[in-house]
C-alpha cells in the first residue's frame, strides 16, 4: 500500500513540475516583446537647423540623449533628442 502512495505522490509532482515549467516558460515569452519593444537596430537621422547668429558649441550623448548646443554672444540655447528614434524633447534656452 505504501508503494502505491508513493507513485501517486511522485505522479502528482511530476505533473506539477510540468505546470510550473509551462509557467515558467510562458512568462518568458510574455516579456520578452516588452524588452526588445523599444529597441530598434533601424538607423536614425537627426536634422536640425542652426537658429541665425547661433553656432554650435558642443554635441554630445548623454544617458540615451543627444544634446546640441548652440551659442552666440550673450545666450545658450540646448536641444535634446531621443536617441532611439530621433525626435526632439526639449529645448532649453539661457537668455542673458
């Protein structure tokens, strides 16, 4: 009698081994779209155009940002754009 609780034990664990891998498994399959999602491998183009009297002072990437500034004699002006798919943020100016 023992021998039959026994399989019935290893039977059941068994099946819930198979129900916890399923789970397992479609969980990984539900999160992997939502990561990959907003990556692109596609190239990006970023047109921008220098404002008058403006010219430009630095570029540079910052935590997934690119960052243009542009300067003329009293003012500052930045520009921010998503790295990921080109368009602009912000744009901040420092007026004198």
């Amino acid at each position: 009698m023992s021998e039959n609780i026994l399989k019935t034990i290893v039977i059941i664990l068994g099946v819930l081994i198979v129900i916890a891998l399923g789970g397992l498994v479609y969980g990984i399959a539900i999160k992997v779209p939502e990561v990959t999602a907003g990556k692109t491998n596609k190239p990006y183009e970023i047109t921008t155009s220098v404002p008058k009297n403006y010219h430009v002072v630095e570029q540079k990437i910052v935590a997934d940002k690119f960052i243009i500034i542009f300067e003329d004699n009293k003012a500052f002006i930045s520009r921010i754009y998503d790295i990921q798919d080109g368009t602009l943020l912000g744009e901040i100016k420092v007026l004198p």
